[in-house]
C-alpha cells in the first residue's frame, strides 16, 4: 500500500520589506536546493511534492516558498509586482540559506531565478530552468494581449487575466513596473552549469523563449533538453522523473 505524502507545516518568514513568507524545507546534507516556483503556483504542486519526497529519500536540503500572494503566503494580489517578488526570492536566498546554492525555476519562477542570478552570481552555484518564463509580464503577456485586452487596460488601468480559478488583475503599473526587472536586455553574466528543460508543445512559454535565455546567460556550460510531446507544465511521471534528473546531476556538478 502506498504512504500517503504528508507535507511538514510551513515555516515563516518575515522579510525587510515588511511581507511574512510561507516556506517549507528538508534538511540535508550538501548545497541547498532552493526552489522558485511559477505564476500563482504554489508549495503544494506535484513538482515540489515530488522534490520534496526525493529530498527525503537521498538526504538533500531542500527548500522552497510561497511568494507574495501565493499560496500560504497570501496577499492581495492587486498589491504584487515582479520586483516584490525579486525581493521575497532574495531574502529567502540571504535570510534562510548558507554556503553555495542549486536553484530551479519553474516558468515565472526562471525569471525570479535570472534575477537572483544577476544579484548575488556568487550565491548560485547552478542554475536549473523548466520553461522559463523570463521577461514574461513584457515580453510574454503584454504582447498576447488582443486589442480588446489592451483598450481593458487603458481605460480602466487594469487587465483581468483570464485562464486561472479566477480572473487575475494585472494593472498598468504591474507593467510599468516589470520593465525594471528585465532580464532579456543584456547578458546575465553566469559561470557556473545551467540546464532547461522545455516542451515543444508549450503554448504558454514558446520553447523558442527557452533559447532566448540560453543565449543570454554567458556560461559555456549551458544545455536545453527539448521534449517534443512536453507541453507547459512538465508535470507528467516522466517530466518530473526528467525534473529529477536534472537536479541530481546540478547538484552533483556543484561539487565541483
């Protein structure tokens, strides 16, 4: 019979800009494997049920988080902004880790990753990628919006994102505010392994965005994996089991 997956009560955070995290974590032995999750995903996705078990399996240290108004953490999400988020990724970086760093981003999560990568490129000793997301408010949302959504946004300062279990605000100065937070604009200057894992059947971040960051981080150590039936979310047995892999292998080469 199988165990069923309990999950550890949440941890708490409260950053210097004032915002009380949600977080959860395995301790381990070796880096730690700090996880970033995508747009209003949140610590009980099977991707982090299925570190979370690996975790405990081969003894690594684990560690993953809800963003501002996501999940545990909650938050009025007309209040989010993609630099609130940078700024809830880097105090769980500095706050809640020591010693050298394997982080994964999972969709907007690779765009939170980017940016750690640009701030502390000493923190993070490898970089794991699953259909990133980088840029995705400007260069991702914004141009998907027909030019009903874009009068929506004019007129009334803010776009209800269809597609969740609700209609999301965007506003305006979401936008407007995400332009300081590019990523896509110059290199990201990065020394140590990174690896992406993207579907070819993706419609939500094209696999060709994929590339986009390939070629921006400046590691010659840089692979993609293309997974031609893969579509967004990867979450299939045998895209978590490909998840897994990758995050051995980082791991491993942060030994080094």
């Amino acid at each position: 019979m199988d165990i069923p997956f309990v999950q550890e009560p949440a941890e708490w955070l409260d950053t210097p800009q004032g915002d009380r995290l949600a977080y959860r974590r395995v301790r381990g032995e070796g880096a730690t494997l700090l996880w970033l999750g995508g747009f209003l995903s949140d610590m009980t996705g099977s991707k982090v049920t299925r570190l979370t078990a690996e975790a405990r399996a081969r003894g690594w240290n684990f560690l993953c988080f809800d963003y501002f108004a996501h999940g545990e953490t909650g938050g009025d999400f007309a209040e989010a902004r993609v630099g609130r988020w940078r700024e809830n990724a880097l105090a769980v970086l500095v706050h809640l880790t020591e010693g050298p760093v394997v982080a994964i981003g999972s969709s907007m999560g690779g765009h939170m990753l980017s940016l750690l990568m640009k701030a502390r490129p000493e923190r993070i000793k490898a970089a794991g990628f699953l259909a990133p997301a980088a840029d995705f408010a400007t260069a991702l949302i914004l141009p998907s919006l027909s030019p009903e959504d874009r009068r929506q946004l004019e007129v009334s300062g803010v776009w209800m994102m269809p597609g969740y279990d609700r209609p999301v605000p965007l506003s305006q100065a979401f936008f407007e505010e995400a332009k300081a937070h590019e990523v896509l604009n110059g290199p990201i200057a990065f020394d140590g392994p990174l690896r992406i894992l993207h579907g070819m059947k993706d419609d939500v971040v094209p696999w060709r965005h994929g590339l986009r960051l390939l070629e921006t981080v400046t590691t010659p150590d840089a692979h993609i994996h293309l997974i031609k039936d893969g579509d967004h979310r990867l979450s299939r047995p045998q895209d978590l089991d490909l998840l897994v892999d990758m995050v051995a292998e980082l791991l491993l080469l942060s030994k080094g």
